[in-house]
C-alpha cells in the first residue's frame, strides 16, 4: 500500500467495520497503518524462484 492511500484506508476500513474513530486517534492510527506498510514490505517484496514449492500443511501436534 502507498503511504498516500493509507488515511484513506484507515477512514474507509473504520466505516466498513462501524468502527467509530476519535478524530484526536486518528493520526496514530495513520501513523501505525504506515509502520505497518514498512514491515509488510519484508514479506511482500522477498524474492522467491519461480521453481519453489508450497510447504506441507503444518500440524503442531505432529511436531512432538
């Protein structure tokens, strides 16, 4: 997500879910929709081979 689209986002995702939104809590939320952004980039933006498999499904009970 651009860092530009992020106030609306947050605005546009708080009426989706009828989530009231204090104007005074609005820029940290902002604020952390973008340290959001940043982080998600390390996941969004890795390079995988085209040649990689999908991983089995993962069972925590079959890792005793």
């Amino acid at each position: 997500m651009q860092k530009q689209h992020i106030p609306e986002y947050v605005d546009r995702a708080a009426e989706l879910i009828d989530l009231p939104l204090d104007p005074e809590h609005r820029p940290g939320v902002i604020e952390n929709m973008e340290k959001i952004a940043e982080i998600a980039k390390l996941v969004t933006e890795f390079p995988l081979p085209d040649t990689i498999e999908p991983a089995p499904i993962f069972d925590p009970a079959d890792d005793r």
